[in-house]
C-alpha cells in the first residue's frame, strides 16, 4: 500500500476540484450545450487556428444507358476558428483541511467560480448571431414572438436544406419565452393537448413548429427604445466551439494541474501555494474559441 505524502494529497487535492468542476460547467451551459463541440484533448496556446472542415455539396447525375459516370471536384472547405479566448476564475482557500473534512465547503467555493466561466462562454456563442446574414432576419424589434414568427424561422431552415432528422433549437430571452408561453394555441390543453398542459403547470414550452426550446439569460440586446433582443433558431452545425487544452505548468514551480474532460468540454485546474495570504489558491481555465461554420443553418428572430 503507497504511503501518504505531501505531493499525493496535493495531487488528491486537485483532482477532486477537477471532478466537481466539469460538470458543474456543463449544467450552468445552455448554448454550449447545443453547437458543434470539436474538441480534442490536445496542447494549444492562445492564438492557434483550428480548421474545422465543412462537407462539400454534390449534385446527382442521371445516368442514361450506355453513359459513363461524372466525376465531381468538389473542394472541401474549412471553417477556421481561432483559440482567441483564454478566460479563468480564481480563488482562495484559507483552510484546506476544511475542504478535505468537509467537500461540499469545496462546492460552495467552486460554484461561483464555474458559473463565471459558463456566462462568459455562453455571452460569446450567443454574441455570433450577427453573423448568420444569409437568412433574412426575422421579428420586430420590442414586439413579440407570434406563431406566424416562428413558422417563418422553421420554414427559413427548411428551404435552406437543413436535413429534416437533424434537432433544430430555438434560443430566447426570458421576455421572449414568457411571450411564447402565451401564445393561446400552444399554451392550451384543449388546442395543445398534454403540450399545453406543461406549459401551464410546469412552466416549459418543451417543443414548437419543430424546434426545442431553451431561454437564456445571455441572449443579447442591442440599441434603446425599444430593445432589439436577438434569439437565435438553429442547427447545431451552425455555430462550433472549439476546446483545447493548455499546458501544464513547469515541474517544479510551485504549481499542480489537473485536466477535467467531459462531453466534449475540458478545462484546467491548478492549484498553487500563495505565501502572502497563507492559502491555496485554486485557477480554474478554459481556452477555446468559437465561429459561424454554417452561415444558412440559423436565423435572427427579434422581438
């Protein structure tokens, strides 16, 4: 049986933070739940590009009797997406012993830290709406969601040629997702049936005109009197999030990381000794970075 030391409770410490972490940051994620996650669990620094390739489009050929077939050139191409964002949240522990005896004192300190990182990468998937040009956007500013909004948006997608068995989701506001709750056909249990009956009691709207809906408090706003909100209905490969991993630090510096990986999410911890305050100091970090890959997979709907 390995003896206990120093270095491996260390270790032991760091590792259970990395635990509680991860998956702390996924469930605090509503946006960065949904996209395109290319990620794989290799180094990068601040500034790499990562190409991520797009599937070309084909034609079909008729093949009359006696033809021979046309081979196609088709270029594949790639969405480059730059690891432009290095974003992470630190704290003190004072009393390490404390969290050891107690892990839910660890928790308490954590969650704050998580949650931070969680809006920020939400704010900037969500912040990439105005890049989706190729559809017309639809809404009004300061007026709200109708059915005949959302039927457009599901229509928009379809003539783009969004595959039919892909899920389409529909981001939006608190304002925008209270609209939709009112909406009578949809928030009725006669015109609506067990649909509308969650929508009155439990509060969800679950699905509507073939989108999944989620509410975001990162949705953004933009300009004054009125507010324009910016929801946002798409196809998970309209917008991708790239995660790679950072380096640990140099032996023997003082420092100890971690790396915790989880659905396609990965993020450092490193926990080091801070002699002016007499704690350990736990920095929890992500770099990633994120773009438009399909500019005709999503849609503005303002309201």
């Amino acid at each position: 049986m390995p003896s206990i030391t120093s270095a491996n409770v260390a270790n032991a410490i760091v590792k259970l933070v990395a635990a509680d972490a991860l998956p702390a940051l996924v469930g605090n994620l509503v946006m960065g739940n949904l996209v395109n996650r290319d990620y794989e669990p290799t180094l990068a620094q601040a500034g790499d590009t990562v190409n991520v390739p797009i599937a070309p489009q084909l034609v079909a050929n008729n093949l009359a009797e006696g033809e021979t077939v046309r081979p196609q050139n088709p270029s594949l191409t790639n969405a480059q997406i730059v690891l432009n964002t290095h974003v992470e949240a630190t704290f003190q522990i004072p009393d390490i012993t404390k969290v050891l005896a107690v892990p839910d004192l660890l928790r308490v300190y954590m969650q704050p830290a998580v949650a931070a990182i969680a809006e920020r990468i939400e704010s900037d998937l969500l912040g990439l709406y105005a890049g989706f040009t190729a559809n017309t956007p639809l809404g009004t500013a300061g007026t709200p969601i109708t059915e005949a909004v959302l039927d457009q948006a599901e229509t928009a997608l379809f003539q783009a040629k969004v595959p039919s068995n892909r899920p389409k989701f529909l981001i939006v506001d608190s304002n925008t997702y209270s609209q939709m709750r009112q909406i009578p056909r949809f928030s009725e249990f006669q015109t609506a049936g067990e649909a509308g009956l969650r929508s009155i009691v439990d509060g969800t709207i679950g699905k509507i005109k073939d989108f999944y809906v989620f509410r975001s408090q990162y949705v953004p706003t933009t300009g004054s009197s009125p507010l324009a909100t910016h929801n946002l209905a798409f196809e998970r490969d309209a917008i991708g999030l790239v995660v790679r991993r950072l380096p640990q630090p140099l032996p023997g510096t003082g420092a100890i990381a971690e790396y915790a990986e989880l659905g396609n999410f990965g993020m450092r911890v490193t926990m080091s000794y801070q002699p002016n305050t007499l704690s350990q100091q736990f920095t929890v970090d992500v770099l990633y970075g994120c773009a438009v890959l399909r500019n005709n997979h999503a849609v503005q709907i303002n309201s």
